[in-house]
C-alpha cells in the first residue's frame, strides 16, 4: 500500500439498459460496484489498475477507475485525474472515520474498504457484497431520446431510504486510455486504465418513490467518455450502492 505523500465492455444498444434487479430467487443481481482510486504517479497502483482491468472481464462487477490528483506533486502530473475524483475519495475517508486518503484504494458497493493491489481481499469483499440482498429491489432505466438522457428509478423505500434520500450519481466512462508516463514513479511506462471516470456528479435524490429524471444531450456531449453510469447510493452518497445501470455508447458520447 502506498500512502499519501506528505508535501467496457461494448455491443449494448444505446436505447435502454436495465442493471437494478429484484431480490427475487432465479434473477440475476446487479453487478457490484468497485471504484478504484489510483494515480499515474504511484508505482504501488500499478498491480491494482491491472487487477481492474481483470475485473472488466467479469458480468457480475461493474468496476470504474477514478484516478486522483494528490500525486501529481512528485514529477508527474495524472492526465486523467480530476479533483472530483479526488474529492470524492476523501468524502469516502470522512464517511468510514478514516484520517486520510490512499492509494491504490478500491471501495466496494460504497461500504468495504480494501487495499487496491490485494487480488484475494478484494475478491472476498466482492463476493461477500454480492450475497447482500438488502435494497436490491431498486432498478434503474435509461433511454436515449433526440434531446434528452431519461433515467428512471423504481422500488421501494425501506431501510436504507427511511431516514435519508439516497443520491442518485452519474458518472462518465471512458472504456480505455493508454498514457505514456513521463515522470514520477512511473516514470517510462506506457500504461492502459479501463472504466476511466471523466466526470462525476449527483443528478438527484431518490426518496424511494418512481423517480424521473431528464438530463439534456447538450450538458453530456464532449465530455471524453463512450459510457455512463448511474448509481443510486445511500449515505448521503458515501454508503452502500443501492442500484446501478450502465448504457454503453450513448449518441452523445463523443467516444466511438
């Protein structure tokens, strides 16, 4: 592990995906979500990016790379590495009582925290997520129309949703970039990052009532990605992934 220093798969039609299944005996669950945080930067990420790009592999996990920004003071600056990312991570810290951030860190279905280049433990906290079957009555639909992304959400309000909304986030993914490295620890590699998160933010809040959401082509269109996903997530947007759908080369992708 590597701490902070101090100073998709293609061939879906765009037209409507469904990744939220019922808890119902003989129906397949939704994929579990695994976010990798890692950095250009860090020669410890280099085995858990490659463990990523396995997970691409795998029908049953719906693994997303979002590469963070605190390293690019050692000599090289990550390419594509955001501070939303970034963000994002240390939001995780806060939720879990951790006192900083690190990586290669892979969060698993927004609860299990898990060292990103540990392949056994990170196969045993996805396997252990997928037994859950709490909150997996929550679908999501989307559906591509001449000016607009439409995302629907059902299923029912009960443990998770009592208390507080869940977020409901969507994220853009660019399926694979290759980046030669040009310093930092890394420095002479040519690395390839699978499911690279582009862009990330909340569209909304799911009371656990039919949800309707519209998002205009106008605001997606040149962001760098051939992929969106969306993710209905509790905890004030920081605990466990309540649904998850993927819709694999949008008409506004700007990614072919």
């Amino acid at each position: 592990m590597t701490l902070v220093p101090k100073a998709f798969a293609g061939g879906l039609a765009a037209t409507l995906v469904l990744c939220g299944f019922s808890a119902v005996a003989g129906q397949a669950k939704r994929p579990v979500v695994v976010e990798l945080y890692t950095s250009q930067g860090c020669s410890s990420c280099v085995p858990a990016d490659a463990l990523l790009a396995k997970l691409t592999k795998r029908p049953d996990v719906l693994p997303m790379s979002l590469p963070v920004t605190y390293w690019d003071m050692l000599g090289w600056k990550d390419t594509l590495a955001s501070e939303t990312n970034t963000r994002r991570q240390k939001a995780y810290a806060a939720q879990m009582g951790q006192s900083a951030v690190y990586t290669p860190q892979i969060i698993v279905d927004g609860v299990s925290d898990v060292v990103g280049s540990r392949e056994q433990a990170v196969e045993t906290a996805i396997d252990t997520s997928a037994r859950e079957t709490w909150n997996d009555d929550v679908s999501i639909a989307m559906k591509e129309n001449a000016n607009a992304l439409h995302i629907a959400i059902g299923g029912s309000a009960d443990r998770s949703t009592a208390k507080q909304p869940a977020t409901v986030w969507m994220f853009h993914l660019r399926g694979q970039a290759t980046v030669a490295i040009g310093g930092g620890e890394n420095d002479g590699r040519t690395m390839t990052y699978h499911n690279v998160v582009g862009d990330l933010k909340a569209v909304g809040q799911w009371k656990g009532e039919p949800l309707s959401i519209d998002l205009p082509r106008s605001g997606m269109e040149g962001l760098p990605h051939d992929a969106v996903v969306v993710v209905v997530q509790g905890g004030g947007g920081y605990g466990k992934v309540m649904g998850v759908a993927m819709l694999n080369h949008p008409a506004f992708a700007p990614i072919r």
